[in-house]
C-alpha cells in the first residue's frame, strides 16, 4: 500500500471508468451520484465539528494507508498535548480526514471482505500473512474498562498506547470519510472485481457498512479548507 498514492489511485478509478464505458452506454439510474449537495448528508454535524470550542484543534490529512501509522501519530499528538503541554483532554480535539486509498478504512468487516479491499490495497493481516478479509485497522484488542483501568501513559497496555481507530475515538478523535472518493472507488471495484451491481449500488451498500462515529462528508478536499480556515483547526499532512 505504500506505493499506491493519490495519483495511482485516480489513474486506476479513471481507467475503470473508461473500461465500462459508465458515462457513456450505462443509464442514468446505474451512474452513482458524483456530487452530493448539502441536503444528502449531515452537514449540520460537519458545522458543528467546526465549531468545537477545543483550545487546540488538529487535522490530519490522510492519504495512503501506510500501515495505519498515521494513527500513532494521533496517538502522540493526543498524549503530547495532554501529558507533555498540560492541556485538558476536554480542550483537546483531533480529526482524522480519510481520503484517497485510506478513506477505505472507514468501513467495516462486511465491506473489506465483500469487496476484497485488503487485495485491492495490498493490506496483508499480520495474523494469516494474507491480503486482509477484515478492517484490521479499526477494532481495539482491549475493551473500554481495560483500557481505561491504567493511568500511566508509559503503559503498553493503557488507552494511551492503543493506536487502533476505535481506541482514538473512544479518546474523542473524530474520523471523516469522503463521499467522493467512494464514488471514484466502487467504478474501480466494479471493474476489478467484475462486479454486476452498479456503482450507486455499491455506494449505497458500503455507506450502510460505515464503521460507528465516522462522518461521511461530500468532499474531503472542501472539508479541509473549511476546517482550516473557519474552524481553526492545525493542519498535518502525513
């Protein structure tokens, strides 16, 4: 996965798209909705994110997958802030903007197995070796009250060493997916996978297949830009 970036990825989707011939002989009704307009999703969530009185606000902005280490790296800037500058975990909040190849971690272990998304992103499942048939990014191997049982942050074991999506969020990180990268995708999976179901098809089973907490927004490139410049929010690109 690490040699899969943005621009690969849409080089892929376009050639997908060419291959099926989707904006050509395919009918209205097989095309997926390219553009969503503030009426299809919840933006009043979105606004409300921007509006977060946190005292320091961050969002990463997250490409490829690589391992899934950009979440460490939320992991550090969480217990940074807290531990290393004294700030209240409740002034502190993180946002994840999953686009491009990493947006797919956003969905479940319905979705990655249905659409062989680990093959597709060359994720190999550490436990089998094998091209993942789970999210193996998301699940915690700790319940909430393990975690929550150590307070030293040099514990392996506690919440602060625990860089799984559902560990951060239970920190209060808040993980965005982006609705026009799962368009561009599902013409890709369509044609890798010689699917018959058409694209809005796939759109609409995989939105149903969203892991807990995640935001769906309309365009991760546009979200960026409003969370910057009217919600404040630090930018990291990793």
């Amino acid at each position: 996965m690490n040699n899969l970036n943005r621009r690969s990825f849409l080089s892929g989707a376009a050639a997908g798209v060419t291959a099926l011939g989707l904006f050509g002989s395919a009918s209205p009704a097989a095309e997926a909705q390219l553009v969503w307009k503030a009426s299809d999703w919840k933006i009043a969530e979105f606004h409300k994110l921007i509006g977060d009185p946190a005292k320091v606000k961050q969002v990463y902005d997250v490409v490829p997958v690589g391992d899934g280490k950009f979440m460490n790296n939320m992991k550090n800037s969480l217990n940074g802030l807290h531990f290393g500058f004294g700030i209240p975990k409740e002034q502190i909040k993180v946002v994840g903007a999953l686009h491009g190849p990493a947006n797919l971690l956003n969905y479940d272990d319905y979705a990655w197995n249905k659409y062989r998304i680990g093959e597709w992103l060359n994720v190999i499942d550490p436990a089998t070796g094998k091209p993942a048939v789970t999210n193996i990014f998301y699940r915690s191997k700790h319940s909430p009250r393990q975690l929550s049982a150590s307070t030293d942050p040099d514990d392996e074991n506690s919440l602060y060493q625990d860089w799984s999506m559902q560990a951060l969020q239970w920190r209060g990180v808040q993980f965005l997916s982006c609705n026009t990268a799962l368009e561009e995708q599902t013409r890709v999976l369509v044609h890798r996978n010689k699917l018959s179901e058409s694209p809005e098809d796939i759109v609409r089973d995989m939105l149903a297949h969203t892991q807990p907490g995640i935001l769906v927004v309309a365009a991760m490139t546009a979200a960026l830009a409003l969370l910057q410049t009217q919600g404040h929010y630090a930018y990291i690109s990793v």
